[in-house]
C-alpha cells in the first residue's frame, strides 16, 4: 500500500492538508501501540504512518514521492545546475542572513512562496508529460525552498525569542 492509498487521497501532488491530518490522527489511533494486541506489530505500524505522514505533508517530499511510485527519483540528491537559479538562491540566502526583523523575514517568505508556487505548476506540467529529467530538477529546486522556508522559521522563533527575553535589570 502506498502513501496515498493509506490516508485514502488520490495519487496527486495537490492534496487536502487538512484530510490528511485528519486521516493520520485516525490512524494513529488505531494503531497506537499502547491500545494493540501484538505492541511490535503497531509500533512498526505506528512507525510507517508518521513516515507516510511526514512525506505527504510536504510538497517537496511529496512530489519525490511521486516520482519514486514511477521509480524516477533517481538522482534527487544531484546538484541543481540552473545558474539562474543558484544566482537567485544565494541572493535569498543572503536576504536571510541580513534579515533584522521579522517583518523582513515574512517579505522573503511571501517571495520564496511564489518562487515555490510557479515550480508546483511546473512539477505538475512535467509530471503529466512524463518529462522526468525536468520533474526530479523541479523537486531539487523544490526541496531547496523548503530548507530556506525552514531556516526563515528557524530565525522567527529566534527573533521572537530574543524579543520576549527580558532583562532583571529592566524596571518593572
């Protein structure tokens, strides 16, 4: 049974989220070790849908995912070679790093969502066309944003962080 097939969503890079979520917990529920039979059996069981679950929720891991039920994810972890590209990525890494405020890290999030909504459109195009040298180069590109995504909330909850320390010298 593949990923999809086991929370019930169609095999698509465009899922229902919130189904999904719904989908896991229902199974977790089912097959939470401490209400089984045979403890192993669920842990392994239990084990297998947050994996499922953590693939499906992403839109980088899952359109590998995808890729790999067509066994055309060879290569995922290969370089991107679009210069365009890396010259555009290491800009926004650089807008990260010079980031100051939180409302300059929303700004970069706004942009690299749109960056990550045209490369969903493209992934789809390829996918259908079965172009899979495009569709596994979309997903690297894909996976890049996702860790820049990542790191932007990394550096939110840092910021927020700093801004809610406080200081015993401060009055009160």
């Amino acid at each position: 049974m593949n990923h999809f097939e086991l929370f019930q969503l169609p095999e698509a890079l465009d899922i229902d989220l919130a189904i999904l979520k719904k989908q896991f917990l229902n199974l977790q529920q089912q097959y939470h070790p401490d209400k089984a039979i045979d403890k192993d059996q669920a842990l392994i069981k239990s084990s297998n849908i947050n994996q499922a679950y953590k693939v499906l929720s992403q839109v980088d891991s899952r359109a590998a995912y995808l890729l790999a039920l067509k066994k055309q994810d060879h290569h995922l972890d290969q370089s991107i070679s679009d210069f365009e590209f890396l010259q555009s990525a290491l800009e926004m890494r650089e807008q990260l790093d010079e980031a100051s405020s939180t409302t300059q890290l929303e700004t970069l999030k706004v942009e690299i969502q749109q960056w990550i909504d045209g490369l969903i459109r493209e992934f789809k195009i390829d996918y259908s066309e079965e172009d899979w040298a495009e569709a596994r180069d979309t997903v690297r590109k894909l996976r890049f944003f996702q860790r820049v995504v990542n790191d932007i909330e990394k550096a939110e909850d840092r910021m927020l962080d700093d801004n809610d320390s406080f200081n015993l010298d401060d009055d009160f």
